[in-house]
C-alpha cells in the first residue's frame, strides 16, 4: 500500500524515557496523529502496568497508538483496532505489517465490529471539538468531518455508554476530554457508568490562529458553557484531559 501516501507521523516519548522512534505512514484522508494522542499513548502505556492481554485501539486512524502497544505488550497479548474509516482501516493493516505487529484491524463505527469481545484495556481516540469550532479550525481533512455535535459531545457520549459492555471488571478505558467541548456533561456521563474517573494526563495549548480570528464564537461558546478557555499570561488557551475510567457503576 503506498497509492496516497504523503508523510509520516514519528512517536517517541521521551517522558517515557524512549531513546528509538517508532514512525508511522500517514495519508491525507485519513486523521493525521495529534498531541492528544501522544498523551493517550503515554496513559495506555502506563496503564499497561495492570498487564492487559487484550487491548483496543478504538477510532484508530492510521493505527499508531495500537502499533506502539503492540511492541510493548508481551507476544501472547492480542491488540484489536478498529476505525469507521476503510482508508483508515488499510492504512492502520499497513503500518502494523511495516512495523511487524499483528493487529487485528477491523472498519465499523465505534464498537459495531466487536460484538461479544471483551478488552482489558480499551484506548479511545474518539474525541469531539464543538461543531462551530470544528469547522473553523481547518483541523478535519475533508473525508473526516467531526459530526461531534454542536457541544462536540457526541462521539464520546456513545462510547462512554457502550464501554463497560466491553470491558471484564478489572477493565480499564482511557480516553480525552478536550475543553473545546463540554466537558462537564461528559466527565458526569462518565461517572455514572464507572466507579472510578480518574485524571492521568493534562496538557494546555495557546488557541491556533485559526480560532483566534474567530474570538468572538468561541467567547460565545464559552458563555454558553460549550468550552471552556483560559487566559493564561497574554494568551487564551485551552486543554485536552485524558482520563482512566474503570469499575462498572451499578444503575
């Protein structure tokens, strides 16, 4: 597979002590790899100290985050992907032959291809921008519209609502939280499906220019609580959050 290849994402995580670069091929219709999931990879790699054996890559994209489990994991362990995508879907196959790990990589949307299956870790880079913001950004390549929503909740919400379903009781699923969403409604919808939410990474970021000259929306947005800014020295920012979540809450 080589037919819409255009450049390479490159993952080394030196807070995690990494002295080789494990690259990736990436494509452009397909979601290029973000600082969330650096912070994703850094949790799920933490959490790899519960000794899962079976592991989700779920919302793959071009499959790094499955790729660099996979090489950490113990051979017997198995690392499932999964993507809405078919491009996504290829891309994610090619890169875990180019690095020599097998994943089992599946197109669906969220868990419709693992009906049945249970993960002990389940790793989502599902997240969700508000609609307005997302469009203004630039961020989304044509083929991979955000659809999260008008508070950019959408996506998360369904997966926080199926997770347990797929997870034994000593499961664990990681996920983001961008504060360019409502946050608030999901960190609620999370707590009353798990026991226990805990907050493992945090990472802030200035506004690109892109939403800077769109200011006004999302102080508009933020007063409606949507998102939520900060103004940190001269500069407004915004964060992305990843939490761990596990222990089925009774309902």
């Amino acid at each position: 597979m080589t037919a819409g290849l255009s450049r390479e994402f490159a993952y080394r995580d030196k807070k995690l002590g990494d002295t080789e670069t494990i690259r990736v091929a990436a494509a452009p219709d397909v979601f290029y790899p973000t600082s969330t999931t650096v912070l994703l990879l850094r949790a799920a790699r933490r959490a790899l100290a519960y000794r899962p054996r079976s592991v989700l890559d779920l919302g793959c994209g071009c499959g790094v985050v499955g790729v660099v489990l996979a090489k950490c994991l113990p051979p017997d362990a198995v690392v499932h992907a999964s993507d809405l995508s078919a491009g996504a879907v290829r891309l994610a196959r090619h890169n875990a032959a180019r690095n020599g790990v097998q994943i089992d990589c599946r197109r669906g949307s969220l868990f419709e291809p693992w009906a049945g299956e249970r993960f002990d870790l389940i790793v989502d880079d599902v997240a969700g921008v508000a609609e307005p913001l997302a469009q203004a950004s630039g961020w989304y390549p044509p083929g991979v519209p955000s659809d999260a929503g008008p508070d950019g909740t959408r996506w998360i919400l369904d997966v926080l609502a199926q997770a347990p379903d797929y997870l034994p009781p000593s499961g664990r699923l990681i996920f983001p939280l961008l504060t360019l969403s409502r946050e608030t409604v999901a960190l609620e919808a999370a707590r009353a499906r798990f026991t226990a939410v805990e907050l493992v990474e945090e990472q802030w970021y200035p506004l690109a220019d892109e939403l800077l000259a769109r200011l006004p929306l999302v102080e508009q947005l933020a007063a409606g609580g949507a998102v939520q800014i900060e103004k940190r020295g001269s500069r407004w920012c915004w964060a992305t959050r990843v939490y761990m979540a596990s222990g089925r809450a009774r309902t």
